[in-house]
C-alpha cells in the first residue's frame, strides 16, 4: 500500500517525523533529493537501498530513504563507497549500540580531515607555484614589449 504526496515540491517526512509507514517511488526520491533514478539504483546495485517490488515498480521505505539520504551526505562529504555502506551498515547491525558507533564515526571523519587538510595544503602549494610562474611569465611579456 503507497501512501502517495498531494504536494510534489514539499521535501517528504521522514516517517518517524509522521508516525504513519509512508512509501516512495523512485521518481518520488530523485526529485526530493535532486538525483537520477539511475543514481538510486546505483546505489541499490551496492545494497545501500533494497526497494520492494510491486510488478515492475521499486517501493522505498522509510529506511530506504534514510539510507540514501545518509549516502548522499556522505558522497558530498567525500567518502568513499566503502566507507559509506560501512557506516551505514553499522547502523543497522547494532541500533542500541549508538556509543560504539558514534566512536567509530568519529575516527572516520577525523581521518578523513586529516586527508583534506592535506590536500588543502597541497592545493596551497600548487596555486603558489602557478601564481609565481604567471608572474613570471607576464614579467617577461612585458620585457618583450608585449
């Protein structure tokens, strides 16, 4: 039974929010969060999203929905693949064991920082070589009368 939304543009609760079990089609999802249905079912080829099947329709629950939205935070977070299906399942495998998690996420984005501030300074560097080679380029421009 899909309960559909009257009002497309409005983001869909979540359904702890709502109390009710609210369904979702594929269409329903891309729009929500701005994705393909190509991209969601990329992301149910990993296992992140296991829709039900009703013929040729995908159904997504609230855990669906919740799954993708965290594996979206985590693409725009950069993780990788990996790393998000194992966050996200290790929400799943130990519910009641949220200080366990919250430890491992914890390690998980403070490595991950410590990646990107290091790309960041890397990047630093890089510009810091172009800007001084431009510099250099147009000083001799400019001795050429150019």
């Amino acid at each position: 039974m899909s309960q559909s939304r009257s009002d497309k543009s409005t983001p869909a609760p979540d359904a702890s929010e709502t109390g009710k079990n609210l369904t979702w089609t594929i269409s329903d999802l891309a729009k929500e969060f701005g994705i393909t249905p190509r991209t969601i079912r990329f992301y149910e080829d990993q296992g992140i999203v296991s829709p039900e099947r009703e013929g040729r329709n995908r159904i997504y629950h609230a855990r669906d929905r919740t799954r993708l939205k965290l594996a979206l935070r985590g693409k725009r977070m950069g993780f990788q693949l990996s790393e998000i299906l194992d966050l996200i399942n290790m929400y799943d495998a130990s519910p009641d064991n949220t200080g366990a998690q919250l430890q491992h996420y914890v390690s998980v984005l403070e490595k991950h920082r410590v990646t990107l501030e290091q790309q960041r300074r890397d990047l630093e560097l890089t510009l810091s070589e172009i800007n001084q080679q431009l510099n250099h380029c147009q000083e001799l421009l400019k001795q050429q009368g150019r």
